[in-house]
C-alpha cells in the first residue's frame, strides 16, 4: 500500500443545485468520496472517486453480523476560506480502536490524513464560511466479504464521504433517566463506535419521545443508578461551580468534545470531577438548589444544554444560568475551530 491516491472527478458538481441555506443535517452529499478496500490481509491502493451507491453482495458480512464501525467529524471554514480540521489524529485513534474491538482491520493514520485532506482540497467548495456552517464529515468501515458464516470477515471497505452542515440547534432539550433500557453494559462494545449501538437506542428514545423528551440520559445496565451518557452525547453536570462527568469505561464513548471541554475547564479554573454520579445525587443536588446545569457535549451540537430531566414520575426543571458554563465552553470551542481565537492546545489543523 502507498500513500498515492487514485483520484476519478465527478464529470459535473452538484453544488450549484443545493440550497446551503435550508439543509436538512446529513442528507446532502459533496461530489466525491474517500474509499479503501481491504483484501488479502492488507489495505490495497486509496482511491477519490465520485459519491455514488455501492455494490455489495446480499451475503456481505456487515449485512448479517454488524461488522461497522463510523466516526463523525467536521471541517470549518474561517473568515480568509481557510479549511480547518478540530483533532482529527482523535477520530482516526478513535475507530481504530472501535474496529479492533470488532475483529477488523485498523487503518493507517498517514493513508487516512491524507485521504482525508485530499478529499476536503477536491471539495473544499461545499464548506462553507460563516460562523455555525460547517462540513460534516463520516468516515466508516464495513465487512464487504460475502459470507453468512459466523466469522469476523476477510474483506472491508474503509469510505469516508461528507455532507454540508449548519448551526445544529435543537432548542430545550428535555430528557428521561433511563430505568429499563441501556445503552451498553459491562465488557460491551459502549466506548467503540459501532453501528449497532445506535440502532440500539432508538426504540427507547422513540418512547421518551411519546412522553415529551428528546433524549435518554443512560444509566448503568447493573443499577440503572449511575448516570453515564446523554442521547449520543457525553453528559456534564455542574453542582453549584463543580463541574462533573462520568469517567469512560467500556461502557462509555471517549468523546473528543468532552476531553476538549475538560481541558478548557481545568485552564479556566473550573473545577472538574471525572467520578461515577448517580441519579439519587442528581435529584437530591436538583433540590437542594445546588443543580446549575446538565449539558451533553457532542461533535454535532458541540454543547446541547438539557433544561429539565425526569425519573420516576418526578420532573426537574433546570434554572437557566447567565452566564452558563455550556455556553462558555461552546464558545471557546467553537473560536478555535473557526480560527477566530488562539490554538494554545495544536487541536486545529489547516487543510
């Protein structure tokens, strides 16, 4: 395998038909694709090609076994159309950790960051300036072997493909505590990025719907006493100037957003405590009146501020802060990924 990537154009673009003004969040596509096969136990040549469907047998493994595992990423466009990248070294770690845990092959970090910023040269086009646009990017491997019998596969496709993204705002966010359903449990595959652990929630979550939440905050699978994660998102609670999160496990999603908001705490003189947190604490914080905030934190919303929770017939409303730590914490962010404020941490990289 060499770092020489086989580049095919797409014969016209699909910019020009896309109102960038009205998207719907990941339902249109660039005009081409990052691909990769794995054959013969090794990753064969990279290839650019056009976005376009694939042709996979009916007995490809991922159809039968879930052999899939995906990352969520964005690029960002500054005020001068420089193209940014927010620690994609993280997101490479991150699904090859996630498919080691699923028997497939990882993927070299060179051939990917190159993939990735050919890719991103070829359709810089489609990221779009302005403070809250974005490129929404979703790299992914599958088990392409066709083969129904009960085995890690033989063969995989690594692709990455992208999709144009605007400010994501999803207004109060109201969650259940979960106290049935979980969302991973003890030697699981929770801190991978599996497809499966998303098709998972959604059952749940469509019941929390019903009863007027937006979300799930997950509890653990032995107690459903300690509170894990929030929807797809990592969780942060503040009591009274403490700010507290769950520590990972292999339960729990090490979230790049969440590590980069634990940093900026820490250097803003937060105080941070990474400890198991239980629901009775939480109810018991709520009122008391020492409760500040809950907020999930995700590469999507970046912070998702969560105004009431429910648990056992019981509702908690949130007070909203003014000053939040959320939106201290989402601004900071988001100034660094825009170029819009100083890099101390050398999270940002230029494409």
């Amino acid at each position: 395998m060499t770092n020489t990537i086989e580049i095919t154009k797409a014969n016209s673009s699909k910019i020009q038909d896309v109102d960038f003004e009205n998207l719907s969040f990941g339902k249109v596509f660039t005009d081409h694709m990052f691909e990769c096969e794995f054959k013969n136990g090794a990753w064969q040549e990279p290839k650019i090609v056009p976005y376009g469907p694939l042709t996979m047998e009916p007995s490809a493994r991922v159809l039968h076994y879930g052999q899939a595992v995906f990352e969520g990423m964005k690029a960002y466009k500054d005020d001068n159309n420089q193209v940014w990248l927010f620690r994609p070294e993280e997101n490479l770690r991150r699904i090859n950790k996630s498919a080691k845990r699923l028997a497939m092959p990882e993927f070299p970090e060179d051939v990917f960051m190159d993939g990735l910023k050919t890719l991103l040269k070829l359709d810089e086009a489609w990221v779009k300036p302005g403070f809250g646009n974005s490129l929404y990017i979703r790299p992914f491997v599958i088990a392409t072997e066709p083969a129904i019998a009960a085995s890690p596969a033989l063969e995989y496709k690594f692709l990455i493909i992208c999709s144009p993204a605007q400010s994501y705002y999803s207004g109060d966010v109201r969650v259940m505590v979960a106290e049935k359903f979980s969302r991973s449990a003890n030697g699981g595959v929770g801190y991978a990025k599996a497809a499966g652990n998303y098709a998972a929630q959604f059952y749940p979550t469509a019941l929390a719907n019903e009863e007027g939440y937006q979300q799930i905050i997950w509890t653990d699978a032995d107690t459903h006493q300690y509170l894990e994660e929030a929807g797809t998102m990592n969780v942060f609670f503040r009591i009274n100037d403490t700010l507290i999160t769950a520590p990972t496990s292999d339960r729990i999603l090490d979230g790049i957003t969440r590590k980069s908001i634990i940093q900026i705490a820490e250097d803003s003189g937060i105080k941070v405590e990474v400890r198991p947190i239980t629901i009775t604490e939480l109810k018991e914080a709520s009122k008391n009146g020492s409760l500040k905030e809950i907020f999930g934190s995700g590469t999507a919303a970046v912070v998702s501020p969560i105004c009431a929770f429910a648990h056992k017939d019981e509702v908690f409303d949130i007070p909203k802060q003014d000053p939040s730590f959320a939106s201290q914490f989402k601004e900071k962010l988001l100034n660094i990924q825009y170029n819009k404020a100083e890099d101390p941490y050398g999270w940002r990289q230029s494409i």
